[in-house]
C-alpha cells in the first residue's frame, strides 16, 4: 500500500494539483508515512537484500520527505513512537 501510493508522488507521476503539497492533498503525516513505508521493506525483505531494499526505499520517497535518521525514525514507528504509545 504504501509503495502503490507514495512512489508515483515521489516520483511526479502523480498529478496532485496546480498548487497542492502532499500533505494537503493526503491529509497524512508524511515523515511518518515514509517511516512506515521504510519500517514494511525492512521487516518483509529477506535479510540478504534488506540493506539494499532500505537503502532503495529510502531514495526513492526523496521527493515527498527525506529521513535524517532512518534508523530511529524506523524504531520509532515500530515501536509506536509517532502515535505517543508507550511500550515500557
């Protein structure tokens, strides 16, 4: 789901409007969007191609947000982090 939706807007291929941002058009957080997004090829990509799989991920959703700190941006939505949920 979310590679179908985020890589043809990443990508341009995706007409959002004139003037529209994704986030207005999407009404989604993209940074935690894309952190799912990078979170789902991690967990279902076989440990031998992960790196490249995340490192693939990751660049292509350039256009609509960059990570700085993929890793922790990875754990924080695995762990709940972006819906204030306390796993302790």
């Amino acid at each position: 789901m979310f590679e179908a939706l985020l890589l043809p807007v990443a990508q341009g291929d995706l007409n959002l409007g004139q003037h529209e941002m994704v986030g207005e058009v999407l009404n989604i957080d993209r940074h935690v969007t894309v952190a799912h997004y990078v979170a789902s090829v991690y967990t279902t990509t076989p440990l031998g191609g992960r790196a490249n799989a995340v490192y693939s991920a990751i660049t292509d959703v350039e256009g609509v947000v960059s990570l700085a700190n993929p890793i922790g941006d990875m754990e924080g939505v695995s762990a709940g982090a972006s819906q204030g949920q306390s796993w302790g």
